[in-house]
C-alpha cells in the first residue's frame, strides 16, 4: 500500500522559515498533479499550492509571495518552501499526489506552529 510521508514540520517563531517535504514510500506511476494542503484546529482543508507535472504552480492568496512549493519528478518528491511565517499559518498540513488515471494519495500530516 503507497504511503506518503511527510517531514519538515516544527515549531518556529514569527517570521521563520520551514521546508516540508514529501515522498511516496513506493514507486507511484503516472503521478500527475502533486499539491500541499493545511487544516487548522475546526477548520475545513484549505488549498496551498498545487504544481502540476510540467510545474505550472497555483497558490492560495494568502500564501503568495511567502510560500513556494517544488517538484522532483525523478524521486515523486513534492515541497513547499515557507517563509516570512505568521501565526495563521499554524496549522496540519498534508500533501496530495494525483496519478493520471483519477485516483490520488494524501499524507499523513505534519504540524507546522508559528508562534513565539
């Protein structure tokens, strides 16, 4: 069973910097669109950013700017590069990998904090 595992998250303060990762623990074929999402305490998932296989990149607004998100197609490695963080930003945040054929992976989650 494929299993996408994120790293990179942790506390940091205001302003920081945090790069997550994430990699499939087996070989996923015809991987299309790979994207990051986060959920904070009783909210709803909310889109970050998506990258698609040629790297045409989609950011939420209130990470542009701020955020950047890469792909390796050679290893299926997505991240997300993260700076100038502020406390809103707390929150889960889980990678989403598509394949061509419809279906999709998600991660299991890591816990990003900003506070001082």
């Amino acid at each position: 069973q494929v299993q996408l595992v994120e790293s990179g998250g942790g506390l940091v303060q205001p302003g920081g910097s945090l790069r997550l990762s994430c990699a499939p623990s087996t070989n996923i074929f015809s991987i299309s669109a790979m994207g990051w999402y986060r959920q904070a305490p009783g909210k709803q998932r909310d889109l970050v950013a998506t990258i698609s296989r040629s790297g045409s990149t989609n950011y939420a607004d209130s990470v542009k700017g701020r955020f950047t998100i890469s792909r390796d197609n050679a290893k299926n490695t997505v991240y997300l590069s993260m700076n100038s963080l502020k406390p809103e930003d707390t929150a889960v945040y889980y990678c989403k990998t598509s394949t061509t054929f419809g279906g999709y992976y998600w991660g299991q989650g890591t816990q990003v904090t900003v506070s001082s």
